[in-house]
C-alpha cells in the first residue's frame, strides 16, 4: 500500500462557491476549451486546472496510474481564509461535507482533510469539532498564514488547544503570505516554486519559536514541501537566535530541538534533497507527498526518486511510503464520532 499525504481536490460546490462570492478576491474563469482557471488577489493563481483536481473519476484514475493506494485529499489555496468569517464557514461546511462524501464513495481510496474558517477562530473551533465528531476526519488542513495573521498569532491558542484535545493531524500548507506574496517572482513565476517553500519555511518557524510545541506537546503537525528550507536552513536559524542581538526564542529549548517533533512530506525531485532532509530529521519523520494532480501530476518523478535511491533502505521505504501516514493519521484508530 502507497499513502500520499499531500494531494489536492476542488469539490465543484468550492468552485461554484469561488465564483459567486469571490468578489475581487478569488475569480473563476472558463476558456473556449473547458480549461478552468482560478485567479487570486488578482493573479492567476493556478492558469490551468488538471481535469483530476475538480473531477472524482479521473482523480482515481490518476491514482491507478501512478500506483498510489490512498490520497489525504485538501481544498488547495487558496483556500478559505479570503472570505469573510460567516461565509468562511459556509464554504468550509461545503467543502468538508463533499470531500467526505468523495470519501464514502472511494473508502479505500480517499482521506478527506478538513478545513475550518480560522479567520475567526471560535467558528473554526465549532467546525474542526464538527468535522471529527460528526463526520471523523483524521486530518485538518491549516494555511502557513491565515490571510496574513502567522500561526503563532495569540487568537489562534484556542484552536491549538482544541486540536490536541481532540488529537486530529495538522497538515501545514502554503498560502503565499504578507511576506512572500510581496516578493518579486515575476516574470519568472517562481511564486511557486520559490515562494510557497518560503512561506511554510517562515510558519514553521515561527511556530517553534513562539513555543507552541511548549504549549501543547499533543500536537501532530506536517509541513508541506520537506519543510520549506528548514533542512537547509534550520542549523543557520539556531544559530542566530542564539547569537543575533535582539533574536528572540520564547519556547524553551534550542530551535533544531523542536525539528523532530513534527512530520514533513517528500515532495521531493531529487536525491540531493532527500538526502538532506533524511540528515536533518530521519526516515521515521518523513511521509510520501507529491500535490498530486498539479504539475502534470508529478507523482511518478517523486516515486522515481524514492525508488531508486540507496539512501533508503527496503523498512525506511515502507515507512515512507505506509507506516509512518499511518501512525501520523492514526489509520488503525476507529474515529471519533457522536453515538
């Protein structure tokens, strides 16, 4: 068995729900062709949907043709954090009610991962209950920055504190923030290839920082993309908080303390990147990732990878691909759920 913990998945309601409420914020465009395009803060964001990120069917037929088992499927960006807060919630209920429902048609085939409105995070908290209690997701998607306000902001404690109580996985994804979405990437587009890493690189950052693992040690949380740059950055990090005037460490250990603490996926292309990350952090800390459908569904590059390499060994290769999703999702667990 194959587990890809990082794919992707517009419920047509998300898109019809984009289109009718995204104002100047998230537009929807249909060419001649059929090809789907969504726009954001007035950028196209992704020019071209793949039929698999919108359409059940061929989404599983992307998945036999790659021999991957099962897809944690999440709502991409950008996401629901744009809407305003009542709204934020409707969309949130939409999407989580449809990919459960994808989920009950393909059980073998499909994890829903939840979303909630943490631009105001007591409905997040009333949602992420609902979508464990109700519907039993094992996994929730948060973005590296909600519309702007970092994962370590003070509001957001509560929905920390509520996510350990209830033990549900936190997958991590970039959203382009206040930072990174002023970076200059044109005309090179390197929005994504560069930007999203460094997105999630400042989130988790921060994240150790502030202590939040401190706060809450329950907590199981994924970072897309290997990390960001952490494995090439995190020894630079720890070294200039702890010799950088002014730098600033509120949780109470050193910075490559906390590292290990968390998961990250392998959306890796080359074997010099999992070879850093396995230096970093080790073969139980990592899990198959590959956004699959996007980039012309980059899954078979990723596995070629994994496959091929002598840094792993036949166990540490299972672990990846298998056992380390299904501890981190806790799959032999019955789920949580009202009587």
């Amino acid at each position: 068995m194959i587990i890809d913990t990082h794919a992707h998945f517009f419920p047509m309601k998300v898109l019809d729900f984009y289109r009718e409420n995204g104002g100047d914020r998230v537009e929807i465009t249909t060419d001649a062709s059929g090809t789907i395009a969504v726009h954001y803060d007035g950028r196209p964001f992704h020019p071209a949907l793949p039929l698999g990120i919108y359409d059940a069917d061929a989404h599983i037929e992307g998945m036999d043709a790659v021999g991957v088992s099962l897809h944690a499927v999440s709502v991409p960006p950008p996401m629901v954090y744009w809407a305003e807060p009542s709204k934020g919630l409707e969309l949130c209920r939409l999407a989580n009610d449809a990919l459960s429902e994808m989920a009950a048609t393909w059980p073998e085939r499909i994890i829903p991962v939840a979303s909630v409105p943490l631009q105001e995070p007591e409905l997040a908290v009333e949602e992420l209950r609902r979508v464990v209690t109700v519907l039993g997701h094992k996994m929730v998607v948060v973005g590296s920055n909600i519309d702007g306000i970092e994962l370590d902001h003070p509001s957001l404690e509560p929905f920390w504190a509520e996510v350990e109580r209830l033990g549900i996985a936190v997958f991590v994804h970039p959203i382009l923030g206040t930072v990174t979405g002023h970076i200059p990437m044109d005309p090179y587009r390197l929005n994504l290839s560069l930007g999203m890493v460094t997105d999630t690189t400042i989130a988790a950052s921060r994240f150790i920082c502030a202590g939040i693992i401190d706060r809450y040690p329950g907590l199981r949380i994924s970072f897309a993309h290997l990390g960001g740059l952490l494995p090439f950055v995190g020894d630079r990090i720890d070294y200039f908080l702890s010799h950088q005037p002014g730098a600033r460490m509120e949780a109470q250990g050193n910075f490559n303390d906390y590292t290990g603490h968390f998961w990250y996926d392998v959306v890796c292309y080359s074997e010099r990147m999992l070879e850093t990350a396995l230096r970093w952090v080790g073969s139980d800390r990592l899990m198959l990732g590959t956004d699959s459908p996007f980039m012309g569904d980059s899954t078979a590059d990723i596995r070629a990878v994994l496959d091929a390499t002598d840094l792993l060994d036949t166990a540490e290769r299972e672990a990846v691909y298998r056992g380390n999703a299904s501890r981190f999702l806790r799959l032999d667990e019955a789920p949580v759920v009202d009587g």
